[in-house]
C-alpha cells in the first residue's frame, strides 16, 4: 500500500508542516531509507549529534520520529512518506528499532480488542429525552430568529449593511446556545454576502444581501413545516439546520456502487476545523457527490483519493433531497481509466440542473455544475470572464487561479466543474487536452495541478 503525496499533506496538522514536509522529501538527506509492507522507516540528520529515527506505518497511516516536535505527524514523518510516495524506498528487512515500533502498535491493538467491554445497552427513554430537549431547544432558538429576522427588514437593508460583524454575530451565537449550528453559519455568513455583492459586475450589495436573507427565512420556515414535507426533504432541513445523522443511521443506507472519478478537492476552514470537500462523479451512473470530512491541529484529515484518481466502490448517501452528502464505503482508489468529467453537459443542461435543486431546496447556497464543451472567454463589458457554449453562458468567479484556468483552455472546448451560487461559478477543475487540471486545495498561487 501506499499514499499519494496529495494524501500524506492532507495529513499535516498546518501549512507550515506542509511546507517543512515537502523539503524534507529528498532522498539524499536520508540513511537507511527502506520498506517492508505498509511500513516504511529511515534517518535523518537533525539539531542534536544522532539522526533522528523515522517510521510509518501507511496502513493507519501512524507515525512516530524521535525528534522533539510536538506536531503529529511530524516534517520528518510527512518527508518520509513523501520520499515514499515518489516510489523510491526499496524494499529491506525493517532494523530492529522500526520492528519494535510496529511489533508494539499490533501489541496494543490486540491488547485493546481484549480489553474492550461489551457494548452498553440503549436507555431508549434517556435518548428519547435528550432528543426532544434538543427539538425544544432548536424550536426556541427558530421563534428568535423569526423575530430578529422580521425586525431586520423593517429597518431596512441600507441599515443591516452598516451593521458591525458582532451584531451578526451575537445572533448567530444564540443560535449555537440553541442548538441549531447551521442556521448559525448562515447569519455569520450574511455581511460576506454584501461584500461579494458590491463587486464590479455583481448584483449589488442589497440584492445580495437580500437573497442570503432570504434563503435563510425560507429554511426557517420549512423547519416549522417538516411533517408537511416528504421524507427527504425534511431530512435536508434537518441537515441544513445541523442536526447530526447518527452512524446506525448511515449505517442502514444503501450502497451506491461504482467506478467514481476523483474531481477536485476543496478545503475551508470552519470554526477552528479544518473542512476537506471531496468531489466525485460515477462514471455509470453521473451522480455527484461530496464527501466532508473534518480535521483539527491535533487530529488530521483521514486520506482519502486524490484529484485525478479513479474510486472503484461504494459510497453512502445523506438522507435528503436532492442527494449530494457521501461517505466513503468499502473500495479502492487507483489510476483514473480516463481523464473526464463524468455527466458533463451543456450550460443550459446544467442550469436546469441548478434550478432543480433550487426548487427541491431553495435555501441551497451552491450547487456543482459539470459543463462539456464550453470556451472560456471575457463577456461584452472587456472585464468578468465566463464560460460558455451555444446555450448560454456563465460568469466566473475571480480567484488567484482563473488566469491558469485560461491559459490551460487556451481557447479551445474544455469541459469545466465547480460550484454555482446563482451569479458566478467558482471553476475547481478542468478537462483540456485528455488531461485533468485541479485548483489545488491548500495553495493560494496562481498555479493548477495536473492531476491525471
């Protein structure tokens, strides 16, 4: 088994251990570099007179180095694994320090599966009485945002754009005292979107203002409304609100199988968390997905397939409607059998596309689109760039790597994927020349990817 270098940096706890990382991937400041299986080990000269001693175990993926970093993994570790990655460690008897290190890992784990007490049983009455407590709260924290919401337009947009942050925030924060965390990210989301709208070539700050205000206010209303709403839908408002979906329940959803490729990764942070989006898109079915996953300093982000890779496997979807949410299942990730946008169509085709979730969950802040064939090009004004094709076209979100976007394009039919918010699409990955290019996850220059 091994990882692949975008995986073994998606395990840094921070840039500046990616950075440090990523130089100490030279063959040539290591000694004794070797593999057995998943294990991997070598040395490295550091501060003090004796090298320090490196292993990894890629099957966790684990680590430990003898050097005083409390950072885990540590530069030395993320170097090693790299060194890995670029396919030249050669295959050795472990030394006898390394042995031990993976001899005491496989101790431990049996020593807890021996000790591992039998499962409690389910007080059902206490978890009954902990969820209704929960309804009431979110119940209390909608009444108060009903109210602030309905003060708020009274006064007028003019007067909410002049609002320091900490107006929104208070708000947002008793509704983390109500339990409702995702209504809570959207009202500290808000003042973003008067910014946004005041940009050259935008709708204006009040009107979009006025549309995150909006979305809010109807997913407050379908909260009060959710018997009245199908299964699904009610199930994304509860998932938009923030209530969880508990592991039995995902545990009983049925497997989506299929060949998936791997199109683009995207990392925010959120509230101290660190937040990866993976993309995919089944190569049988065209059904998109997006697999969150979480990480903080002192606990990584899992691995998972990189841009460019193919995920040949099951998925599980979220409950709600339209389905989108996914968790990894059981599969395998491996060498992309084509360089493709999977489901890809026209502008008009995704548009439609974009106004089915819309009516499905207008509250939907933005939705992937995949367009096949489109040029990229600059729209009558000489400014905004947009992408397009004989049935329409869409403008594009500025960012540090849009100007790559266009260069790779070169003028030619490319097919394109990123998220729509209803003005601009925020393009993540393209398909030029039979090769995929990826907006890197975790880098802010104007470079892209090459991903397969």
């Amino acid at each position: 088994m091994s990882l692949t270098a975008a995986q073994i940096l998606d395990l840094a706890p921070d840039a500046s251990s990616r950075k440090a990382g990523q130089d100490q991937a030279k063959p040539a400041k290591w000694l004794g570099l070797g593999r057995a299986g998943t294990l991997v080990w070598g040395e490295i000269k550091g501060s003090g007179a004796a090298p320090y001693r490196t292993v990894a175990d890629l099957g966790g993926p684990a680590s430990k180095c003898t050097c005083p970093s409390r950072k885990f993994p540590c530069k030395h570790a993320l170097g090693l694994m790299l060194v890995d990655a670029a396919g030249t460690l050669p295959e050795a008897e472990p030394p006898d320090w390394a042995a031990a290190w993976a001899k005491g890992r496989e101790g431990r784990a049996a020593a807890e599966a021996r000790t591992c007490e039998p499962a409690k049983p389910v007080d059902e009455r206490a978890q009954a009485k902990r969820r209704q407590a929960r309804e009431d709260r979110v119940a209390a924290a909608l009444d108060e945002l009903d109210l602030w919401l309905r003060d708020l337009m009274r006064r007028g947009l003019a007067g909410a754009r002049a609002e320091p942050y900490a107006f929104w925030d208070r708000m947002a924060g008793r509704l983390v005292d109500g339990q409702a965390p995702g209504l809570a990210r959207r009202v500290r989301a808000l003042p973003g979107f008067a910014a946004a709208g005041a940009r050259p070539g935008a709708a204006g700050p009040e009107a979009a203002l006025a549309l995150g205000i909006g979305r809010l206010a109807l997913l407050a209303r379908a909260a009060r409304r959710l018997d009245a709403l199908d299964p699904g839908q009610a199930a994304g408002v509860r998932a938009a609100i923030g209530f969880p979906v508990s592991a039995e329940e995902m545990a009983a959803r049925p497997d989506h199988t299929d060949e998936w490729a791997v199109l683009a990764h995207a990392v925010e942070e959120e509230d101290k968390l660190t937040a990866r989006s993976v993309w995919l898109a089944g190569r049988g079915s065209g059904a998109l997905a997006q697999v969150i996953e979480y990480g903080t300093g002192g606990a990584p982000l899992p691995p998972a397939p990189a841009a460019g890779q193919d995920f040949g496997g099951a998925l599980a979807f979220h409950p709600g409607d339209p389905p989108l949410r996914a968790v990894f299942r059981e599969g395998r990730a491996g060498p992309a059998r084509a360089a493709s946008l999977p489901g890809a169509g026209s502008v008009a085709a995704a548009l439609d596309g974009y106004a089915g979730a819309l009516a499905r969950a207008p509250w939907t802040e933005r939705w992937p689109l995949r367009l096949a064939g489109v040029r990229l090009g600059r729209l009558t004004d000489g400014q905004a760039l947009a992408a397009g094709d004989a049935t329409g076209c869409l403008a594009l979100r500025a960012g540090p790597h849009l100007p790559a976007l266009v260069s790779v394009a070169a003028g030619a039919p490319v097919d394109l994927f990123g998220l729509y918010d209803g003005f601009g699409l925020e393009a993540l990955a393209l398909v030029a020349g039979g090769h995929l290019y990826a907006v890197p996850a975790r880098d802010a220059r104007p470079i892209l990817m090459r991903a397969a």
